[in-house]
C-alpha cells in the first residue's frame, strides 16, 4: 500500500448531535489514515436541506476537537479538493446524473408525493423497485414523446437508478470478505431529487471518486445501501477506481439487543453523544460525554475499544500507541455492547495517569463552575492527593473543594453516635497544642495526634473519623493528616472548634 495514496474520509450530515457511533467511525478512519502517514478529510452531507440543523456543522467540528482529531482537510481547514460542502457542490452532480439517463443505466420519475403516498396505502411494503416502475410515471413507462414535453414544461421530477433484475452484485468487505446482494431485492434509489440535489447515493460516489478517496469505512448499516453503491462506481468510473471499503460493527445497547440510541442513554442515564448537544427548535439538552466529566483521552480510548482490540490484553492507550497498534484485522465483526461502567473506569484509569499539569486547567475550570476558587499556592498539591479518588472531572468539587472552602455542612451525627464528654475535652485540648506545634507536615501530625490520644487515654482509631468530618464536612478524602497540612494551621484549628461547637 501506498502510503501517500491513503485517503479517508468521514462525512456526517449535520442533522444533530454526535453519537457515539460516529465519533468511533471518525476516529477509526483517523487511526488508519495516521497509521498510513495517509489524509483524514472531513465532508460535510447537507443535501438534505430539510434535515439541516442550525449550528450542527459547528458542533460536529467542536467535537473532533475536544476528541483532540483535526482533519486534514475539510469546510473550515480547506484543501485541494475544495469544497468540502455538498451543498457547494450542487452543480457538479447533475451530470454524472444526466449521463447515467442516456445511457439507461438510471430514468425520470414524475411521480408525485400523493401519488406514491398512495401507493404506499394500498401496498404497504411498497418499494419502488423493478417490478412497481412498469406501472408508474417515469421515463421507462412513457414515450419519449411525453418524457420530452414533461422536461420541457419543467415539470417537477427526480432521477433513479436502473436496478438490474436478478444480478448478483460483490464486494470485498475488509473487515467482513466477500459480501454479495441480489440486485431484485434493492430498490431504485432517487440519485437527484427534484431541488436538483443528489441525494447521499450519487453524492458519496461523485465525491469518493473527486476527492480521491482510497478506502471508506462506515457503519454497518450503510451495507444495504452498497449495491447501489457499487453500480454507480461500475457505472460512472469504473470498479477499479472505488475505493476498499469496511463496514464498521454496531454500537449496541448495554444488553446487546438493537443498536445503542439516545433513547438507551435518557433510560439508563448516560450520555450518547460526545458533547452537550442542544436542539435548536425544542432547546432539550442531549448529554455528552465532555459536560459529564469525561477527559477527552479517556472519551478516544473506550471508543477505540468498542470493537477492537490488538490482540493483547493491554487495555489503556494513548493516541499516538491507537495509531501504532491500529489495524482493521482487529476489528470485531459483531456488535460491541457499550458498558457504561467501562466507560467509567477508563476516564478514572486516565484521571489517573494524568499529569498534575493535564488535570490542572480542567480542575480550575470544574471548581470555578462551583463557585470554588483555587489557591494557585496548594492547588498541584491538592490535584495530585485527589485525583486517584476522582471517576469524573466533576468529582473534583467533592474531593478538593474543601481545601479551599470550609465545609458549609458538617455531617455532625456520625460523630455523635459515639461521642463522649472525653471526647470533647480531648479536641478542646488538640486545638490548643496545635497552636504551637511547629513541624507541620502529615507524618508528623499524625504522630502528634496519636501520641496526644494515647496520653489522653483514647484509642487513635476512635478519633480520626471525627476529626475528618471536622476538616472535610464528611467520610471521604485522602489522608486526614495531608488534609490538615495542606490546608495549614489556623484553619485546620477553626475548623475543629467549628465543629465542637455544633455537638
């Protein structure tokens, strides 16, 4: 293979919010492109104008570059193949369109929406296909008398193929072999609708072919639409200019029945989209993964093994290791069932493996959020003590915020359930010998403290929950005595006559 002469694109209509399902479609494109020292070009399919969402193209772009994946070339970086929009390349469609008519390979339709809508009614699983176009308006059932006259008069038509009757149509799938269709069971799919835009069929092949594209991976539920497809690249420009093609394995829902949708997520309460989308005509807010506190490196990962693997048992990579172990040998030819406690555990392993300097912007954003503000003199401190508690960006607000706030509820009835008068005394006392103990550091304010309980006739044990409910308002953080000595002497001694006061 021809390392400069791979070419891969991913082409999503901006109809909407990412799934997850198209982000991994991108990013397998990406690691193959990457892999090959090859181009990732990103198309955008805005034929369907009555699909077009506001803003959508720009959130798609927003997307891959959280994900960290910039194309090559596309709409917003341009390139040698401009343009990247298939509205703005209207006119280069109909053509390929006309071309395809004289040559029988493709007819007029006249039909109108009621007519078929008809149809439709008195024949419920009704296809227009190579047995219904005998007894419709189009230009195989008409003279070429009346075809001429209807284009003549504009009347308002669309294009569709010819599907051959009865011929077997193959390809080479390269993660499935040999996949074959019977041409009887497709339909005439519209090529060119009657605004004089192609539709997805004709514009894929059209734009495949200009742009150069050397191999086309996509989701597996395209596959029925690949004999079409493939005629069209036989018919236009030859097979042996088509690209190779995978047809990419299903996300499926966590129980493995039916493809994983947003519906599945709004159910069992996990995002399906990359990042928060909004729709524009009912302002509902679609979830994502960014806003729910995933880190873009984790996000990449678990998509990159939602259906491959490289054959060991390694399961965190960075990009640049996705690129190097990347091959679609790998790729699983069933569905891959999304796991979203899986999902949990990569974003807790990079948290993680993070870097102190990786965490600390997106932990100032999280705290500011909260109305936290950070102290720039303790705050790397405070991220590297907590970060291995921390599932989410977003737990940073529970397992930090109280370094640099006093805890504005104070979970006093789990000291009370053991609590005596010696007790009290004993935190009465501590506060008074911390105020002029020197050595402030936790190993040895731990010794400190045990050596004070033990003189005082108290089990240690019996005294650490109290005294982290007193620093932290609650039973969770890192090491009591680290606490204390981050958050430094007058307030770990406010804090503890804060709480004394309150039992």
């Amino acid at each position: 293979m021809s390392n400069n002469n791979v070419r891969v694109r991913f082409a999503p209509s901006p109809t909407g919010g990412l799934h997850l399902g198209g982000v991994r479609t991108v990013l397998f494109n990406y690691l193959f492109a990457k892999k090959h020292g090859g181009k990732f070009i990103l198309r955008i399919e805005d034929t369907d104008q009555s699909r077009f969402v506001a803003g959508a193209e720009e959130y798609i772009f927003n997307c891959l570059e959280w994900c960290g994946i910039v194309p090559d070339e596309s709409p917003k970086h341009g390139g040698v193949h401009a343009p990247y929009r298939q509205s703005e390349r209207k006119d280069l469609y109909k053509q390929y369109a006309d071309k395809l008519v004289q040559e029988g390979k493709a007819y007029y339709a006249f039909d109108t929406a009621a007519e078929l809508e008809e149809k439709r009614k008195s024949s419920p699983n009704f296809q227009y296909n190579n047995v219904t176009r005998k007894e419709l308006k189009n230009s195989l059932t008409l003279s070429a008398e009346e075809v001429k006259e209807l284009l003549d008069s504009n009347v308002a038509h669309v294009i569709r193929i010819n599907m051959p009757t009865d011929e077997s149509v193959s390809f080479n799938d390269l993660i499935r072999g040999e996949v074959s269709f019977n041409t009887s069971q497709v339909d005439d799919k519209v090529l060119l609708k009657a605004d004089g835009m192609p539709t997805y069929h004709l514009a894929v092949v059209v734009d495949d072919f200009l742009m150069e594209i050397s191999h086309a991976f996509r989701g597996e539920e395209w596959l029925p639409s690949a004999p079409v497809h493939i005629l069209l690249w036989k018919y236009l420009f030859g097979l042996d200019k088509m690209p190779q093609w995978a047809h990419l394995p299903l996300i499926l829902k966590p129980d493995g029945n039916g493809k994983l949708s947003k519906r599945d997520g709004d159910r069992l309460g996990f995002p399906v989209f990359a990042m928060d989308w909004i729709d524009p005509k009912t302002n509902e807010i679609n979830a994502g993964f960014k806003e729910k506190g995933f880190i873009p490196e984790a996000f990449v990962n678990m998509l990159a093994m939602l259906g491959w693997n490289d054959g060991t048992d390694k399961e965190i990579f960075t990009i640049e290791e996705l690129i190097a172990s990347f091959s679609l040998e790998r790729v699983h030819k069933p569905g891959a069932k999304f796991d979203y406690e899986k999902a949990k555990w990569y974003n807790h392993e990079w948290i993680k493996k993070l870097s102190v300097d990786s965490l600390r912007p997106l932990v100032i954003a999280e705290l500011e959020k909260n109305s936290i503000k950070s102290n720039s003199t303790i705050l790397d401190n405070v991220i590297d003590q907590v970060k291995d508690r921390c599932t989410f960006i977003s737990d940073f607000v529970l397992q930090a915020g109280f370094f640099f706030n006093r805890p504005t509820t104070i979970d006093t009835p789990s000291i009370q359930t053991k609590w005596a008068e010696n007790k009290t005394t004993f935190f009465n006392d501590y506060t008074v010998a911390l105020a002029d103990f020197e050595d402030w550091n936790g190993p040895s304010l731990e010794a400190h403290f045990k050596q004070l309980a033990t003189d005082a006739q108290i089990k240690p044990g019996e005294l650490m929950l109290p005294l982290r409910i007193m620093l932290v308002g609650g039973k969770f953080g890192p090491h009591v005595f680290d606490i204390a000595a981050v958050i430094g002497k007058e307030e770990t001694i406010a804090r503890i006559k804060n709480t004394i006061a309150l039992l």
